[in-house]
C-alpha cells in the first residue's frame, strides 16, 4: 500500500479529494521533489508557511541546537530563555505599542486567544467580524468566519458575532464602485454596532489582506476609516496577521503598511517556517488583564519552534526579505496584469507582495466565477511542474503565494508556466470577449 493510499484509508482530511497526487520526498528553497523524482516550483509554501525557504539551514540549525538542551518541559510552567528572547523579539518588531505576547501552537489557537483576551480587558463578550472572512476551524474562529460552506455541519455557531460587508471591490456587496463609493463599507461597521449588536461589542477583528476570501485587499481609506469607528465605540481591533505576516505582503507585518495600530495582532504560518508555533500580540494594559489561570497552552511557547521563529526572524531582516517580496511582487503584478487581454478567463489580478490572487470569470460583464477553470488551470501548472494554490469564496482565486526566498529566474519559469495553463484553459473555456 503507497503513501496516497494510507491517506485514503487511513487519514482523516477533508481536503483528500482535492488534493493533488504529490508525495514529497524532500524540499528545498522553494521547490518540492515528490518521491517520483519530480521537481516542483513551490508556488503556494505550505499555506504561505516557509516564507524562508524549505530546509533553511539556519532555521533547521536553530532547532537541532534546541533539541540537543530539550524538546519540551512547558513554557508555562517554567521559564525558558528562547521563549523569553522570541517575545522581546516581537516587542521590538511588531508595529506601535504591541509589547507581550501568548504563544500557543495555530493560528486558530492565537485567534482564539485574542478573543479571550479582549473580552477579559473590556469585560465585553460581542464580536464583529467581515464576510467572505477565515479565522480558523474551532468552534470560536469558525463563530467569526464569513463563509456558511466552512461551517456546515459544525453548528451552532458561538453567540455575539455580527458580520460587516467585506471591502470586495471586484465584487462590492454595496453595489458601489471604488473610488466614487467613498468607501462606503467601512462605513457599514457603524451600521452594523447599530443593528446587530446589543452594544457590548469587545473587539473588531479582520485581516489586512484577506487570504482564504480570494486575496481581497481593501482600500487604503478601509481601516483608517474603520479605526475611527472603533474608537467612537470603545472597541478594540484585532489584525489577524496568520497569513500576511513576516514579510508575506512586503512588509514585516501587513499593519504597518494600514494606516493604523492593532490593539492586538495575531501571527502564525511564518513566524517559524514550518514548526508548529503562533503568537497574539498587545499593548501591555490588555496583557496584564489575563489573571492567573485564565488562559494556557500546554505546547505554546515550545523550545524548539521558539528557537526556530528566532532564526527565521533573523534571517528575514539581515536578508531584507520583506523588501524583496515587495519587489518580487510588483513585478508579478505587473506581468499578470498584462495578460488581462489575451487571458479572457482572467477577471481580477490583485494583492500585496506575494500574497497575490487572479480571479477567474467566466463572463466579464457578470462575473459569473469560473471554479471549475481554476481547478483546471491549477492542474495544468502542476502537470508542468507548479504547484499553486486555488480558492476564495467561490473557489476561483488562483493563488501564488510561494517561499519569499523564490528567485527571479523561478518567477519567470512559474510565470510561463502559469500563462500557458490558462492559454489552455481559455481555449476550451468559450468566454465572452472583452468588453
């Protein structure tokens, strides 16, 4: 029995139909050997985790060192130097007055853990989150998510949630177009503490980019505009950086580049390259309000993925990674957005450094989404030695979000490889011209 059908027989995972029939040997830098000796271009790291590069030496180096003192004795229970040195790390590079950190293990749990702690400092039990949002698949996150299709069969859903229109301009739920709309969604939030709410809201929590959404980036004027209704209404903002944080968008963290200071911000996915850990961030007043027993996490903080997240950390700044993805982005922008004539399928190419979307449409004039052709052009890149990611509400964002260490000679090649798999799909697709 191969490794593909243990999986079937034996692993539970929803995602087994949809995944592609590629078994890793091993991994370096941004591409993948599967254990048929086929080479693949990363294009997708992980679910935008290894943004330094699969098999870093360094990191890996980090971690074998740790190993050799311990693996685990609870960074909760005792105190542990590395743990210690990541959270000043974070206070030092995480933007405005976020100082203390909480570590646990997945995004989920940081998003989890921002929620019980904004209730604890407001001493408010209300949340409003966006549609087309991810926060994660516990019970909590799940509660905050924007999309019914990742909830079904997990409810109830968790009481006090309200949801505000998302800033979709491709797709605006207000019907508006962008600039003309004054970014009238951001606006909504008020409407939404007006008549969703019993006025007990403890937090506003949204991603700057959002990722499983379909790489939606809102406005600059959104969360300037947004902030200023939160503080009318007293409420705090959570950033929930899982995906767009060290260096994913070109910068270290996404909310630098806002326009304003999250109360508490949430990381996970890059923070260690691929060893288990993640954070929630804040001001010290809203740290210091966790009393003794109010919160823990038997794994977070583990010596290893703290020793690993030190070194990632380090080799992200002394390399000037988020500077080059911010480079390495514009210019993918920029091809793609030329193809937008020839490419009839293509409806929307957007995002921030290489956290980067193409929506695919079957008609221009109406949008309708094509997710079958997404799922076609992604096998097309995989069968040609790409591996991409495909989803947003629909399930018609492609998405390139590859180690932030790929070079300029592997974005051509994944760029070429991705024209010619929507050359191919476009040619059975029969969409409508351009208007």
């Amino acid at each position: 029995m191969d490794t593909l059908q243990k999986y079937e027989q034996y692993v539970v995972t929803s995602h087994a139909p949809a995944m592609p029939p590629v078994e890793v040997s091993h991994a370096e830098g941004a591409t993948l050997t599967a254990a048929d000796g086929t080479t693949y271009l990363d294009g997708f790291a992980g679910y935008s985790v290894v943004n330094a590069g699969h098999s870093n030496p360094e990191v890996l180096g980090a971690a074998k060192a740790a190993m050799d003192r311990h693996v685990h004795v609870g960074s909760y229970l005792y105190y542990a130097p590395a743990v210690a040195d990541l959270a000043e790390k974070l206070a030092e590079i995480t933007p405005g007055r976020l100082e203390q950190s909480f570590f646990g293990n997945s995004g989920a749990e940081a998003v989890e853990g921002a929620l019980r702690i904004a209730k604890a400092y407001t001493d408010r039990s209300e949340f409003i989150s966006l549609q087309y949002s991810f926060h994660g698949r516990t019970l909590g996150t799940l509660s905050l998510g924007g999309n019914a299709r990742r909830k079904r069969r997990a409810g109830p859903m968790a009481s006090g949630v309200a949801m505000a229109p998302a800033p979709y301009c491709y797709r605006c739920p207000l019907h508006l177009t962008y600039p003309a709309c004054d970014v009238a969604c951001a606006d909504e939030v008020q409407r939404v503490f007006d008549t969703q709410t019993s006025g007990n809201v403890a937090a506003f929590i949204a991603e700057p980019v959002m990722g499983e959404g379909g790489i939606i980036v809102p406005p600059p004027a959104y969360f300037p505009k947004v902030k200023r209704i939160l503080e009318r209404n007293e409420a705090l903002f959570v950033a929930d950086e899982v995906q767009t944080s060290f260096g994913r968008t070109g910068a270290m963290f996404a909310s630098e580049e806002i326009g304003v200071e999250p109360d508490i911000l949430t990381s996970a996915k890059g923070i260690a390259n691929g060893f288990p850990l993640s954070a929630f961030t804040t001001r010290r007043e809203i740290g210091e309000s966790f009393l003794p027993g109010d919160h823990f996490s038997t794994f977070g903080g583990n010596l290893v993925s703290a020793a690993a997240a030190l070194a990632t950390i380090e080799f992200l700044e002394r390399e000037r990674i988020a500077e080059y993805t911010r480079q390495m982005g514009e210019h993918v922008l920029s091809v793609l957005s030329a193809w937008y004539e020839r490419h009839p399928l293509i409806g929307d190419v957007r995002g921030k450094g290489l956290m980067i979307g193409i929506e695919l449409v079957t008609d221009r004039e109406t949008k309708e989404p094509a997710p079958d052709e997404a799922k076609r052009v992604q096998e097309e890149c995989r069968q040609a030695g790409l591996l991409i990611g495909c989803g947003g509400f629909y399930g018609n964002v492609l998405r390139f979000q590859p180690p932030l260490v790929i070079t300029q000679t592997q974005a051509e090649r994944a760029l070429e490889i991705l024209d010619g798999a929507l050359s191919a799909v476009d040619a059975v697709a029969a969409v409508p011209a351009s208007t």
